[in-house]
C-alpha cells in the first residue's frame, strides 16, 4: 500500500481552519477547501514507491489491471472510478445539478462537435460521465438537497410577505406539482436582474427579521451573493442540517449546495456541474432546464449500517463508489481489509494502523487490488472503493 499525498484546493468558499485543524498543520491565511485524493488529471494525489515521487494517474496508466483488478478495469475502464475529498465550507457553495451518464454524453458530444474548448468559461459538460455524490459529515453540516413540495416552497416564500415574491407564491399554487416547480425556476432565473436583485435584498431582510437556522441560511447567501437569483431558487429546495456521521447522496438532477461544515465526500470521477446560482460563473438556463429534476424529494439523510465486522456502510444506487467507515474501540481485533478492488483508507480521528503504516487524522493510503491489507488500533477510518 502507498502513502498518498494530496492536493489541496484553495477554493474562495473554502475554511482556513477546518482542514488544517483536521490535519493538525497550522492555518495559513488562504482558504483550504477540498483535499483530493485520488487520480484526478486536474490534481490527482502523488507517491512514492522508492524511485521518487509521482502521480497516482501515471502509477495507474502503468498497470490498470494490477493497480485496479480486472473487474474494475471491465466494468469502468483503466481509471480509478471515483474521487474521495475532504470538502470543507465556510461559504455557500454554488447551487447545481448533475446530468445522468446518457445526458453527460449527449452533451459532451455537441459541446466537443461544436469546437467549444474544454476551458471555456461557458463550456457546462467536460467528460462523459455522471457525478453522483456521497457528502458525510464530520462536524455539523448545512446544506440544500432537492425540491420541497410546492405547498412547502409556496408557504416559505408567503411567510415573508415581499411583494414580488407573491407571483411565485401563485404559481407555485396553481400548477402540477411538476409544471409548477419548473414555472417558478424558470421565472426565478429569467428575471430582470435588478428587479430581482430588488426582491433579494428585501427577501434577505424579512429572513433576518424572521430568524431560525432556516431563514438565517437564506439571508446568509444573500449576504455572501447579494442580488443573486439563486438565493429565491434556493428558497424552493429542503434545507439540511447534518450532524457528524450523517450523510447526503445526491444522484444526477437533484438541485442542491453545500453551505457550511466539514466532511468526507466521494464522487464518480467527472467534472460535469450545470449551475443554477449563487455564483459568478456561467449558468446555461436552457440546458439546466433539461438536466433537473423537477420533483419534490425527500433530502433522504443516510445513516451509516453497521456490520458484524465493525464495517458501518453508507448505502447508495451508485456503483462507482462505496464508503464505509470504520469507528474502532481500544482493544479492538484486527479486520482484514484486502479486497479485489482498489481502496483509498482515510483516517479522520485517532492513530490506527493499516500493516506497518500508523495513521493520523488526514492521513491516507492507496491499496492496490488484492494487496494484502489489514487495520488495527484505535481511531476512524473511511474506506472508498468500488462495487464491481
């Protein structure tokens, strides 16, 4: 197994505090906002097998079978399939869906057929694939996952009582639940801007007036982008307050954004993000109207199941990842981890063991398929890997 060193993303949203005080490294001024681990080509994770340092793409591109297993290799290609962070938000992130594998495809297709460079600022699909996501908490987390019912979203706007709001409280009401959700984000984001930067501010102070963590979070992403059109849009979605060990899965067309806090997250490998808001970046209305959702869900808060072995996993649809943790007690027995997958073990509290290599909290290690692979001692792990 190898000692992964991993790249830190210095994302204006980020925390300077909460990965660093994971890590137990001093705060810089700069915010530290995801550490990748993994075989990202935009910043994949590095180490060293005794002939100096390189990259886990390269060490991978060598030998897909060997580092990966077959059935991996068959069934995802010679790529690690996911990518596992450690996300860390002190600001709201953008609000924004992701396409299934079949739009992710269809759209990469025309966006490449109509010469648009992979670095363009309005290009919305980089790859081919899906990016299903797994967010676990690691402190009190904060966020906004899938559509409230229209008679909830019509009843969070009306309680405000701000006149530009009601027309939106009307649609909301007269509508298929369907019809009704598309009608309000699709007037929501074709606004005037001014107009609607105007019901912003005033939405922002009727939610300080009327407090709780709810209307506190929304006048907080006025604060952070002021005249935003996301910030009703996120109005229209069930707010989320995670505590530690709880988690989100976030499947292709489920509007959402991460708020605040610290945690563990694990996506399939992609970069494909269509933005509904809260961001200065491109928002393509059009295509986004194609790729969401509109239906009321459940946010679905996921607990971890726990196992005879002490392994606690975190059901998903998704066959690109699977995390697990593991939360061991002093005098604990060993578990044997070696699996026909590839792993990446990441520690978040205390000083377990995996073979001959001691963890601490933001430590983590690559473990080849079928390499032998076994964790002792005390602390929490997370486990990544795939179902194949």
């Amino acid at each position: 197994m190898d000692r992964l060193t991993n790249p830190i993303r210095p994302y204006a949203w980020g925390s300077t505090t909460l990965i660093p005080g994971l890590l137990g490294t001093a705060p810089t001024d700069e915010p530290q906002a995801e550490m990748w681990m993994g075989a990202h080509p935009m910043a994949p994770s590095r180490l060293d097998r005794g002939a100096g340092t390189t990259s886990l793409s390269d060490v991978i591109a060598a030998d897909p079978a060997g580092e990966l297993g077959r059935a991996s290799v068959a069934r995802f290609g010679p790529r690690l399939p996911f990518l596992l962070k450690l996300l860390a938000a002190d600001a709201p992130l953008s609000l924004q869906v992701h396409p299934d594998l079949a739009q992710a495809k269809e759209g990469y297709e025309a966006e490449e057929r109509a010469g648009i460079p992979l670095d363009a600022p309005h290009r919305n699909y980089k790859d081919t694939n899906h990016k299903p996501e797994l967010l676990c908490a690691l402190t009190p987390f904060e966020g906004l996952c899938g559509f409230r019912t229209p008679e909830d979203a019509a009843r969070t706007l009306a309680v405000l009582e701000v006149d530009s709001l009601k027309p939106y409280v009307d649609l909301l009401s007269a509508h298929p639940v369907e019809a009704a959700l598309r009608e309000v984000l699709t007037a929501v984001l074709a606004a005037d801007r001014e107009e609607m930067a105007e019901t912003v501010t005033e939405t922002a102070a009727a939610c300080a007036r009327l407090g709780g963590a709810q209307y506190a979070a929304y006048a907080s992403l006025a604060h952070h982008y002021p005249g935003d059109p996301g910030v009703i849009a996120a109005m229209l979605l069930n707010h989320v307050q995670l505590q530690p060990g709880e988690a989100l899965f976030l499947g292709a067309g489920v509007p959402h954004a991460y708020l605040g806090g610290l945690g563990v997250e694990i996506m399939a490998n992609s970069d494909n993000v269509l933005r509904c808001g809260l961001t200065p970046k491109h928002v393509d209305v059009p295509e986004l109207l194609k790729v969401v959702r509109f239906e009321p869900t459940d946010p679905g808060v996921l607990r971890p199941e726990a196992s005879v072995t002490g392994e606690e996993l975190y059901e998903t649809p998704t066959d690109e990842f699977r995390l697990s943790r593991f939360v061991r007690a002093e005098g604990a027995a060993p578990t044997r981890l070696t699996a026909a997958t590839p792993q990446i073990l990441l520690c978040t509290a205390g000083r377990p063991s995996v073979g001959d290599q001691t963890l601490t909290p933001g430590a983590a290690v690559f473990v080849p398929a079928d390499e032998m692979a076994e964790l002792s001692g005390t602390g929490t792990v997370f486990r990544a890997t795939v179902v194949a």
